[in-house]
C-alpha cells in the first residue's frame, strides 16, 4: 500500500518516520530502506531519527542503524532492473553510454533537412563548415543524451509514442514544428541499440513488480524521505512496488 505521510515542518516528518522505524520489520536482519535525495539529507536524518529511535527517554543516546539511504533513482532503476533482467552496469541506455551511438546519428544525419537547426548550430556542414563550432559536437551530444534521459523518466508516455514513430507528446498532441527533430534523432538512435529504452521496459517491469512482489531482495516497508519532486516514472514503479509492500512517502 502507498502511504503519504504530510507535516508542515520537517520536524513533523522526521517524528513521523522515527515512529514508524521503531515498529520491527519481521526480519530483524533485514535493513530499513529510507531513500533520501542527498547526501546531506542522509546525514542530517540519521542524526535527527538517533537522537529518539532506541534511546532511553530524555538521554538522546539513541542509534540509526542497519539502514539503508539509497538515492530515489537507484532504488527504482534497481527494482526496474531486477524487473527487466537487463543488468544496470551493461544498459545500454545510460547517458554516457549512448553518446556514442548519439555521435554516429548526428553525423550521419546533419545534411538532412529535418536536421538542420543543429546542423547551424554545430556550424554546418560540407566546405562551408565552422570548425570551431563543429568542436561542439560532443557536448552538444552530450547534453542530448541526458536530455533524452529525462525525457524517459519525466515524459515516459511520450518516449513510448516515439518508439511507435509518432512524433506526438504523448497525450495525443502532434509536437512543435520546432522540436520534431528531437523524436526523430531519438528514433535513430533507438534502431542502434538493441536493448529496449527505459521508457519501453517501464510497462512491463511494474506489471512484473506488481504479480512478483518478492522477486526483489528488499523488506516489506519502503520509505523516501524530504523529496521535492517525484518524476511520472518514479511515482509509476513505486506504485507497482506498493501492490506487495508498504511505501510510506514522508
């Protein structure tokens, strides 16, 4: 079940979350799962749950133990993983993975007339090329590649309709003139790499997740903590996982 804890202060959450933790999980080797959005956070929590969790009353001599603070995208993209069986050290689909592939598309492409806003931008091409433009290729690549990774974790429904070939948003509307190009360089690159993007694979690993709550290595309480913004993926996969554990949301 998915669980929304509100306050409005922190110090409402934090107690909220300590309560919650000084309920065992049945599994007393099992960790705690608290997924936090930085580093800082991490440490700020453990110092604000220890000072009450296990303590004798008014000592704050507590411990914040056997807890595990993964960031909200490594909890999710494991459990997509795990879902998928695609191994996230060999995805294709990461960023920096897929520049090079990206690199080959553009190059190949730049002389095509739907290409031709980067073409400028990159300085042309043929005999009339600005090569010190034309130095901005890779990261200019770059910044594509983690554009398009955004893009599967915040407009999943609109990668799916490029993978399908409409150069649609997603809700059914036909894109602007001016960004059509994007779905098309995003389409050619799908056809160099063999694996299915995150946004494809999404549909089926929370399908997966949902009849096979226990094909994941994680206790039956999830909780994520001091989040600003929740991504459409993010909030899609923590759904199926809610099908066969507790996600508590602070």
């Amino acid at each position: 079940m998915l669980h929304i804890h509100r306050a409005e202060r922190a110090d409402g959450l934090v107690d909220a979350l300590r309560a919650l933790l000084s309920d065992p999980l049945p599994n007393p080797f099992a960790p705690e799962v608290v997924a936090v959005p930085t580093r800082g956070m991490e440490r700020w929590l453990t110092q604000r749950v220890s000072a009450g969790l296990g303590s004798t009353p008014g000592r704050f001599d507590g411990i914040c133990a056997n807890v595990d603070f993964p960031s909200p995208r490594r909890l999710v993209n494991g459990a997509v993983a795990a879902a998928s069986a695609i191994d996230p050290v060999e995805d294709g689909w990461l960023p920096e993975r897929i520049v090079w592939p990206l690199l080959e598309v553009v190059d190949a492409s730049l002389s095509e007339p739907w290409l031709s806003g980067l073409a400028g931008h990159l300085g042309g091409t043929g005999e009339d090329a600005d090569s010190t433009r034309r130095a901005r290729r890779f990261s200019s690549v770059r910044h594509l590649a983690d554009l398009f990774d955004r893009y599967a974790l915040q407009r999943p429904e609109m990668v799916r309709a490029w993978a399908e070939g409409q150069d649609t948003d997603g809700a059914g509307q036909d894109l602007p003139d001016d960004a059509v190009w994007q779905a098309k360089l995003w389409q050619r690159l799908n056809q160099r790499i063999p694996q299915p993007g995150p946004a494809e694979r999404l549909e089926g690993a929370c399908a997966r997740l949902r009849e096979e709550p226990d094909l994941l290595d994680l206790a039956q309480r999830l909780s994520l903590f001091g989040l600003t913004r929740l991504p459409a993926g993010h909030l899609q996969v923590l759904r199926a996982l809610s099908a066969g554990r507790d996600v508590h949301l602070f």
